[in-house]
C-alpha cells in the first residue's frame, strides 16, 4: 500500500544516531511523521552523534538563523596518532608517543580561545569551483584552500588520561570540529585525531530536548505530533509585533506599512489574530515584510488588492 503524507509544520529536535548520515536520518524520521515536506539544519557527519534539529513543512522556510548559529560539541581526542581524514575514519599515517602533562594542555587549550584561523580539511563538503572537497580526495587530488576566520567560545577540558583527551567545544559557524582536535595534537606535540563528536547544542536548542529514533518510534501518532515544537521556536529571540489582518494582508501583498511601533530596527516576530504570521524587517518606521508563512500569502493572493 502506498505511504500516505500529510501536511505538517514544526521543528523536532532529534538525536541522530552513530552511522547514520544526516539525510538518512531526515528521511526516516519524514516517514515516521509522514510529512509531506521536511530538511535538517546543521549537517553531522556519520560518525557524529547529537542534536539534529528537523524542519517540516513552513518550518523549513524559516530555518536559516539556525545555519548562522553557535553550536556546541563535546569531542573525544585520540592524542599520538594523525590519520588522513582527521578522524577515526581515516588510515594512520604517522604515530609519536604521548607525554603530555595537564598544565601543558590547559596552556595549549589557552592558544584556540578566541579568533583563531582554520585550514578547511579536504575530507568535507566545503565546495571548490561547484563540487564538493572530498570528491577531489577520492580521486587523489588536493587543491588550495583559504584559512578561514572561527571563533572558538568556550573551550574546556572535561578529562585527560593516558592518549584520550575530552574537551567541550563552544564555536562559531563554519568551524570544523576535527581540524581543531588535530591543531591541538600538532600544538601538544604529538598529533591527534578526533575519535567521537556529539554536538550538544545549536543556539538556545539543547540535546536535552531531543528524541531518539526508538523513543519517537514508540509513540502513538499524537504523542509524536507532540513533540514538535512550533514554527517560531526557531526565532525565540525577535520582538514581537501584533498586527490585525488588514495589516497583514497589505503585507502579504508586498506592501509597506507605515507604523509606530517602539521597536529597535531589524527583524520582527509577526503575529496575528491567530498567532505567528512570518518574519518582517522595521527600518525606522516602515515595516517590509521579508518571509511570511505561505498560508498567510495564499490568503492574501485570494483578496482585492487593499
């Protein structure tokens, strides 16, 4: 029989398991939902676990602040050994012992607080002239890569023992996680490579609050509708403007409105009669509407021209 989908919007926060790619992840959970429309935020490599927010239907339009957010990590370091990935997919290519002392991390540690610069590692997805890093490396080519200005956050060593390091990293967009564990290595002395990634937070989302596939697969079709959060969590942070549905429509027509509001300039959090309506952008005292829920839109196409 054929898979039925439905229309459906919201954002799920869930825990992505060991092995699964991010889309793999997407699709089973967009058929466990059986969502018309669904994509992820964030992408985590197979051999990461943690926090993969969901998108569905109108949720997905609304989805870039995500993109441009801090995420937080907590990644386990194999101290001695480099390898050709920079993690524990790769072939060993070179090992050096490990005597390192706790005051001698903390002090390496102490280097990638702050701004720091990253060489994008060949084995990800960053694109070069439309393709892909890692599809040049398969084929046994490298090409010229540009540093990349990061911010690391925070940056805490949660143990060391022996060759294994765990640490707790707070960054910024476009960070890669594996290139700092190998800097890391290179600056103790002895290399590194990462040997486990679970991302623990993306902006005020927290893993916390994520499902696994088990759990989600043990729901009832209400309970997992339940947990999903609305269109406007992604935005927790935006000012609120209430407006009345006339207001509303000459937005959704792609006009102008011309009001006092109180608010600082930039984004706002729209809401109608009904709750959220989209996002707009005050500049003075002119509100433009900048994305609104296609329901909002559609409604607006139907009606005279105001």
């Amino acid at each position: 029989m054929a898979r039925t989908y439905r229309p459906l919007d919201g954002v799920l926060l869930f825990d992505k398991p060991l092995e699964f790619s991010s889309n793999d992840a997407l699709q089973k959970v967009r058929r466990l939902f059986q969502a018309e429309k669904a994509g992820h935020t964030g992408t985590l490599d197979p051999l990461a676990t943690g926090l993969l927010p969901i998108c569905f239907g109108e949720a997905t339009k609304f989805s870039n602040a995500l993109l441009d957010a801090d995420k937080t990590y907590r990644a386990l370091l194999r101290l001695g050994q480099t390898t050709t990935t920079g993690d524990a997919e790769g072939e060993i290519v070179a090992e050096h012992p490990v005597k390192v002392e706790g005051a001698a991390v903390e002090a390496v540690l102490a280097k990638f607080r702050g701004a720091i610069r990253q060489l994008p590692p060949m084995h990800s997805a960053l694109k070069h002239q439309g393709r892909p890093l890692y599809e040049y490396i398969r084929k046994g080519e490298t090409v010229e890569r540009e540093l990349r200005d990061v911010v690391i956050h925070e940056l805490l060593l949660n143990g060391f023992e022996g060759d294994r390091m765990e640490i707790t990293v707070r960054c910024s967009k476009g960070t890669y996680v594996r290139t700092l564990a190998e800097d890391i290595g290179a600056a103790l002395g002895c290399g590194a490579h990462l040997l486990g990634l679970r991302r623990t937070a993306i902006a005020h989302f927290d893993l916390r609050q994520a499902y696994t596939l088990d759990q989600l697969s043990a729901l009832g079709d209400a309970q997992r509708d339940a947990c999903l959060l609305p269109v406007e969590s992604l935005m927790p942070n935006l000012p609120k403007l209430h407006l009345d549905e006339v207001q509303i429509r000459r937005l959704a027509q792609g006009q102008r409105l011309a009001l006092d509001t109180g608010l600082p300039d930039g984004k706002i959090n729209l809401q109608g009669p009904s709750g959220f309506v989209g996002i707009g952008v005050l500049q003075g005292r002119r509100l433009a509407p900048e994305r609104l829920l296609s329901s909002v839109a559609k409604l607006a196409a139907q009606l005279p021209a105001t």
